[in-house]
C-alpha cells in the first residue's frame, strides 16, 4: 500500500507543533481525526467514481472485517475502517520518518562539525571583522557618506599601485555624486551598503532596516546596473535583527578589525602608524577608513607601500570573504568550512 504524501505531512505538522503545549496523546488524537477526515473526504469521491463505473457502493458490501467480526450498524462499520486505515498510514509514516532520521543522523555523524553555513554564535548574530586565511591578504575599505574633495585623488592613487578597495556609500552620497560612483566601479573597486540615512540600524523596526538597505540598493543598480552585496552598518551599530535583514536582503554584514581613526584627524602619521602598527593586523584583516576624513588621500600612498613591504597583497572584501560554507567565530573572525 502507498503512503498518501498527507499522511506524512499531518504527523509532522502536528507532531512538532509548538504553538500550545499539548501531550503525546492530544497530537495523536489530532493526527486521528485529521486522517480520518482526510480519508473520509477522499473516500467520498472514491465511492462516487465506483457508482460511475457500475461497482457496488462500499457500504452494500458486508458489515464483516477481514478477522469475520461483525458490526451492527454501517457507521461502526465504516468508523473501524477507517480506524483499521489510519493506523496502516501512521506504521507505514512512522518506519518511513525513523528511516529518514537515522539516515540524517549518519550524514551528521560522517560529515565534520566545522562544515556550517552561518552567522550566529552563542545566539548573537555576527557582522564579518575578519577572514581566516593562510593567504597574506587584507580589504582596504572606505565609508562615504560625507564630503567628496578627495574622492578623485584617493582613486588615483588606488590605480597606481594597483590596489582594489570596497567603497561602502549611503543613498545622500550615492544622489550627491553619481559620477564619483560609476568611476569607483570602472576602476574595478567593490560597490557597498552603507545605508540610506546613515541611522542607527539597531533602533529601527524590521520594515525600516530593509528601506534602508533596499533604497541605496535600488539607486545604485539603476545608476550603475550593479548589484551590490556587502553592507556596513553605520556607526558599526547592529544587533541580531540587524545582521538577519541584512542576510535577508541578500547581503553579507561587513564590520572591521583595524580601525585607521582617520575619522579623529590627529594627523597623517597617526593614521599610518595606527594601521601598519595595530595589534590585530593580521592576514584577513578589514581596514576601515574615510573618503572624506580631513588626512586620509594624504596618508594612502605610505599606508599602502608600508603594508606591502610587511608582505600584504590588497584584495577587495568581495574577493576576502567566503561567499558560502562558513561559520563565525566568537570575535566576528569568518572561517571557512571547507
């Protein structure tokens, strides 16, 4: 006899329901009367095709079960019928699931536990701080959300050395200077998120996050044609909804390790010492800094020349992080699950 797909579907349903506490016999009871409606409804149009064809009508046939006992009325006997089919349905459903489980559990058992795909540790969802990796890598990024002067000159700059960068933009910047925005993208620099409003993403609803996110997205993709997928909350303020939307939109949450301080303006040599110096640098390290902080364009060129002489090559964060296959570790680290 073959298991009707419902069968299963109604045991699972009802097994795992978690909306009102209930015992194992009040799902049981539930999956009974569910069945028996579900049959009975299909044995009614079973019965009627039956007429059609010219065969005897199921309740003309004898009130006997297959072990000879008798019924007094035709409902008893089709209420045992339908009891005797349930329970057909549910031993067939049942060795079906413990089948599945076990197999899921053996898959469990060979595969190793390092191999996950996700963004929560200890139930705090985490933005990527940085990557582990063998290769000597790390992502330069640049916010731009205010000011522009230096935009055209840090691109140079960029272009001489051969350096790939991920810009993350608000929607203003992105309205304010288009051109500087296709420019970033001819130059084969990363395209990224960085709000609409610059707001603090934390204190907004579910809706509100993804307006922020969706609307630079869209002003982007129509100015340029890209589609971006890396996104940097403002401020670096997110929690766990966040972190969720951002993943839901089709984004990966992008924070950093190495924080330039650019934005403090103390000077020129304060940046480069701040980076090349800094006590997590490391290969996999996210650099943050600012198109439009006062010391920023002026400090690059040394910046970069410094790290590559410490051995770093310069990739963008697209090119750094693992797009799949991964886990985060407690201190926001990436780590690959291959």
């Amino acid at each position: 006899m073959r298991v009707p797909a419902y069968t299963v579907q109604i045991i699972m349903r009802v097994v795992c329901m978690s909306e009102k506490k209930r015992t194992w016999n009040e799902k049981w009871k539930l999956v009974l009367n569910e069945l028996e409606e579900k049959i009975s409804t299909e044995g009614t149009g079973a019965e009627e095709n039956r007429k059609t064809r010219g065969e005897r009508p199921e309740r003309e046939r004898s009130l006997k079960s297959k072990k000879g006992r008798k019924y007094e009325t035709k409902a008893e006997w089709k209420r045992a019928a339908f009891r005797q089919e349930i329970m057909l349905h549910i031993v067939m459903s049942a060795a079906f699931l413990l089948t599945t489980i076990a197999l899921i559990q053996g898959i469990v058992r060979v595969l190793p536990d390092s191999i996950t795909v996700s963004s929560s540790v200890g139930g705090r969802e985490l933005p990527i701080y940085c990557v582990e990796t063998d290769k000597k890598q790390v992502a330069l990024s640049f916010d731009a959300a205010w000011g522009n002067e230096d935009t055209g000159r840090i691109l140079e700059i960029l272009k001489k050395h051969n350096v790939k960068v991920t810009f993350f933009m608000t929607g203003g910047w992105v309205e304010s200077y288009p051109d500087d925005v296709k420019a970033i993208l001819a130059d084969g620099h990363d395209l990224g998120n960085h709000s609409e409003n610059h707001k603090n993403m934390s204190q907004l609803s579910d809706s509100e996050c993804e307006e922020e996110l969706m609307a630079v997205h869209n002003k982007v993709l129509e100015l340029t044609g890209y589609e971006m997928f890396l996104f940097r909350p403002p401020y670096g303020d997110y929690d766990n909804h966040v972190i969720k939307k951002a993943y839901q939109c089709g984004y990966y949450p992008i924070q950093w390790d190495v924080d330039s301080l650019d934005w403090k303006d103390y000077g020129v040599d304060s940046i480069i010492r701040t980076v090349t110096e800094h006590k997590h640098l490391g290969s996999g390290s996210i650099i943050l800094c600012h198109n439009g902080a006062k010391y920023t364009a002026e400090a690059l060129e040394t910046l970069i020349t410094t790290l590559q002489g410490q051995g770093y090559e310069f990739v963008p964060i697209s090119q750094l992080i693992y797009r799949d296959n991964f886990h985060m570790k407690a201190d926001g680290t990436q780590v690959s699950g291959k």
